[in-house]
C-alpha cells in the first residue's frame, strides 16, 4: 500500500480498516478457539465500519471542521478509539504485524477526526504509540515536520484530566512519552525554528524532565554528528536547563 501523508484521511483509513479487518478475521476463523470471553474480531470488525460510516457522515453532512450538533466528538472518537485498539490487539496476538500497522493509520484518522472537531482525546495511549511507529519509519527529516504538527494537535487535544498530568510516579505514562518523542522528532527535523517551538512546549509541560532529555540530546548530538546549527539549539537548551540556578 502507498505511503500515508498526515493526518491520514478517513477514506486512506476505511481502506486499511479493510484489509487489516479482512486478514485479522481469516486468521482468528483458522485459529478459533472453542470458547472465548473476548469479543471477538468479526464483532468488533462490525462495530469498527458503523463508527467510520458515522464519522464519515458526519464529515459530509456537518464539514469537515468545527463543533458537531447531532453527537459528541468526544464519546464518539473514545468509543471508536476503543474498539480499534482492541482490534489491534487481536492483531498482535494473532502475530499479524501489518494489519497492526494499518490499524495505527486508522487510530491516526480517528485522533484526527475529534481533534477536528473540537473534541477531547481520552484513549492516548493507542495514538501515541501509533505517532512513536511512523516516525520510527520514516527517515526524511522534511517528512517528520507533519508528524510533529499532528503530535502538537493531539497533544492540545488530550483530556483535561490527563494534561494535569497526576501520575507523575509512571515514567511510562502516554502524555509524558508523547511529548519526549515529540522533541525527538524535531531534532531529526534539524530544523532550529521548529526545535524551539517543541522544546518549548517540553519544558512548559513536562519541566521535571527537561534538565535529563537536553542532557541525553547533547550526547546524541556527539554519537550522531548533527550539523552545527541543531547542536546550537539543543546546548543553548542544555545551558539554560542543567546549569546550577540561584535561589
């Protein structure tokens, strides 16, 4: 399948949802076990392609764009956010990891379907781990700036319960690894504007963490031979973070 632009569309989305659907379902069908508790693949395969047919008309009917009168963007996006991730658990434990990586492209459609929407993301996790996998698959630094665009909007669209962030004490936490991995991503964009604008935002939200990241960004700026106008930025950030401070 063709290379996904970003935020993917919804019908880039439904495609994948297709053929990711299609062999997860043949597989469980080869595999299917006498008795399960879980709702199983071709449910939520059901459930998945009612969501993407309302979101879609809803896209239709209301635009594309702003506040919609008929349902909640949020309890939509939540509710399809669920199911798709739990279709991609099936994926992983039926060892399928291509329908998995579709699966991400769609839970990237749906995150951007609420954000579009002025809605509130609930179910992090799965979008945050599907933006850490694109950027580990592409390698042009001009093709990650998108990326770091739709990490930036999902971020604005976390629940307000999560950018409170109370669990400070879960270093794996979503909205912790989000922004780390989003200022990993602008230092391979190498480009200085850019890295300000999310290193900025970095220390705004996660400022326990700051003084650490510049620090291991400085060493990677040596094992990786960046050019010198990122190694400015990132020691500029490294001075102002890690330099004893008057009290």
């Amino acid at each position: 399948m063709t290379s996904t632009t970003l935020p993917p569309s919804l019908a880039e989305a439904v495609l994948r949802f297709k053929h990711a659907a299609a062999e997860i379902n043949d597989t469980y069908e080869g595999r299917r076990p006498d008795q399960t508790n879980q709702v199983t693949p071709g449910q939520l395969t059901e459930a998945i392609e009612q969501f993407l047919t309302i979101i879609e008309r809803i896209d239709r009917e209301e635009g594309k764009i702003g506040p919609i009168a008929k349902d909640d963007a949020t309890q939509l996006g939540d509710y399809g956010m669920t199911l798709i991730a739990d279709l991609a658990a099936w994926a992983g434990q039926l060892n399928l990891p291509v329908p998995r990586q579709d699966l991400e492209i769609v839970t990237l459609a749906a995150a951007d379907w609420i954000v579009r929407h002025d809605g509130q993301i609930r179910t992090l996790e799965p979008v945050v781990n599907a933006l850490a996998n694109f950027a580990n698959r592409a390698h042009d630094p001009a093709s990650l700036e998108p990326l770091i665009t739709l990490m930036g909007r999902v971020a604005q669209a976390a629940a307000n319960l999560i950018k409170q962030d109370l669990e400070k004490n879960n270093p794996g936490r979503p909205w912790r690894v989000l922004h780390l991995n989003r200022g990993i991503v602008a230092t391979r964009t190498h480009n200085p504007e850019l890295m300000e604008k999310v290193f900025d935002d970095l220390v705004r939200c996660l400022p326990e963490d700051a003084a650490a990241f510049f620090a291991e960004g400085m060493q990677q700026m040596e094992e990786l031979d960046y050019p010198p106008h990122v190694r400015q930025v990132m020691h500029r950030y490294f001075d102002r973070w890690t330099r004893p401070r008057m009290h």
